[in-house]
C-alpha cells in the first residue's frame, strides 16, 4: 500500500504555535513551552516524553484558557501528533476527532486549519484500513486546499494523499489520474528534482505495474531512484 505524503505533517505541526491568536494571557508561556517541548521530543524520538509534555499542554490550556480557547484544540492535536507517531493509531483517532470537533466549531470546516486536522485524521483512519472513510476525508481536505491555496504544495500533497488511498481500495484505474494530477503540481510548484516529486513517482508506478504498463512503471521508478540519489536532470516522463 503506498504512503501518505508525510510534509503536510510537518506544515501541520509548524502551524500549531503560529496560529495562536491574541495578546497574551497568563498562562501563556508556559502552554507554549509545552507545546514546543512536545514537538522538540516529537522531532527527536523521545515519544514518552513527547506525550507527557502534550498531556499536560493541554491541562495548561484548559486552566488559563478555558474549554472554548484555541489554545485547547491545538494542544489535543498536539497529543494527536504524539500518538499518531507512537503508531497508537486509535487514540491517535479519539484524539484527533475530538480537537476536530472543537476547530470546526471555532473556525468552520472550510478552513485550512480545519483542513489540516481533517488530514491527519484521514491518516490514521486510513492506517487502520478503513479506506472508505479515509477517502471522504482525504476528499473533503482536498477540496479546501484546491480553493484556499490552488496549485500549491499543500494540494499536491493531498492529491497525493487522495490517490495513495483510492489505491489501497483496488481502483487502479481511478487512482492514475489524481496522483498524475499530484505529480504535474509537485513539478511545477517545488521542481522536478524534489524527494516529493519522487513519492508521487513511486505511487503512480505501483499503480501502472498493476495495470499491467511494466514499462512505464518502470521508467518512473527510476526516476523516482535517481532523485533520491540526488541526480540531476531527471525531469519527464
């Protein structure tokens, strides 16, 4: 089963602190440190740790800020991020859900913010084989990204993300077109030599080596290959 597109996550963690609106509150500095404790032990592997600081990052916001701040959902996320990486895939889900239901309510479910949520609950559902709800959510994430950002790496990513799923269903045939959708986007807004060009490379031959067009697979996985070893003039197909 192919992958999904994991630099959304990242935009997605990088999001969490930036987004924090208002003048400061008491309390503030220290669900920061929190968060941003939580995210250094993310990045460094230490998920234990990650979890404890996310854990209380939220105990943090539900004391200075109350149930309705947005300093709540993003710390739940934050926990979400933690579990989804721990490959706690089910709390990772209880968790997301839940922050998801707090963005919705503050912010709408067209937002991108809301949007990012909604990704990283796709991904979850999705690595516990429920593709069919993985697939409405990877749609719905898709369809804020086309209209808040256009062609741009963040709807590639989720076209990736969209057609890595329809995959995992069987539907060759359907997947083709979206990730050859993702693959023009990933060329023309981040280059053709981009390790993400290369991803979308490697879904898109799986799907051709099922539809029985070996050749073509082929050349696209050696592409995908040579970017990855850092080669140059590897664009076309």
């Amino acid at each position: 089963m192919a992958i999904p597109h994991r630099p959304l996550l990242a935009w997605a963690a990088a999001l969490l602190l930036a987004a924090h609106p208002g003048p400061a509150l008491s309390g503030e500095a220290e669900w920061k440190m929190l968060v941003e404790q939580a995210n250094l032990h993310v990045q460094r592997g230490s998920l234990q740790q990650a979890e404890l600081f996310a854990r209380e990052a939220i105990a943090e916001a539900e004391r200075s800020f109350g149930p309705k701040h947005r300093a709540l959902d993003q710390s739940i996320a934050t926990l979400g991020l933690v579990l989804r990486f721990a490959r706690r895939f089910p709390e990772a889900e209880k968790e997301y859900r839940r922050a998801l239901a707090l963005r919705e309510k503050a912010l709408g479910p067209r937002d991108p913010q809301t949007a990012i949520l909604l990704n990283n609950l796709a991904d979850v559902v999705q690595a516990q084989k429920k593709y069919a709800e993985a697939e409405k959510l990877h749609r719905r994430v898709l369809a804020v990204f086309e209209k808040a950002y256009g062609d741009d790496p963040k709807t590639a990513a989720s076209l990736n993300n969209l057609g890595a799923v329809i995959q995992a269903q069987g539907r060759h045939a359907e997947a083709e077109p979206v990730l050859r959708r993702s693959l023009a986007m990933k060329e023309k807004t981040l280059g053709p030599n981009s390790p993400s060009v290369a991803h979308t490379l490697n879904n898109l031959a799986q799907v051709l080596e099922v539809l029985g067009r070996k050749a073509e697979a082929q050349k696209l996985a050696a592409r995908a290959a040579a970017i990855h070893r850092g080669d140059k003039a590897t664009s076309g197909s």
